[in-house]
C-alpha cells in the first residue's frame, strides 16, 4: 500500500507500518556496518559500541536492567 497523502495515513494497517520500518531499518544498519560507525548495545551493566573489526568500547557506566511494573494500573485523570 503506497500512501499519497496524509489523510491515507492513517488507513495503513499496522502490519504494513511494522515492515516499513523494519525494511528502513536494515538499510540504516547496512549504511552503519559501511561506514564502521558501530552499533550501540545496552547490557545490564553498561552502554557499549561493537565495531565491524570486532573492537568493543564501553560508552556509559550504570545499572541497566530491564525492570518490572510492580502495578499495571493507569489512572487517566
């Protein structure tokens, strides 16, 4: 589905929106392993760039893991 206008927009299945992206994303990625620009990875303990020669840099120090919700409760007003 090609969209010709921003009325269209919104009549794209999501699936379709979901391939785009992916499909956009390869090519971002391929752009990024071309240029040796490396790719940005976030582990539990830290924030690290991979390069294609296979180099690893750590480019932040922290705690990040994944955390759980306790609560699932929205309150919207």
């Amino acid at each position: 589905m090609t969209i010709k206008s921003l009325k269209d927009e919104d009549k794209m299945p999501l699936s379709e929106v979901i391939k785009l992206v992916h499909k956009k994303m390869d090519d971002i990625l391929r752009v990024v392993d071309a240029l040796n620009l490396g790719r940005t990875e976030v582990k539990p303990d830290g924030v690290y760039r991979t390069f294609k020669d296979g180099n690893v840099i750590k480019l932040a120090v922290g705690d990040f893991r994944k955390k759980r919700i306790q609560s699932k409760r929205i309150k919207l007003f």
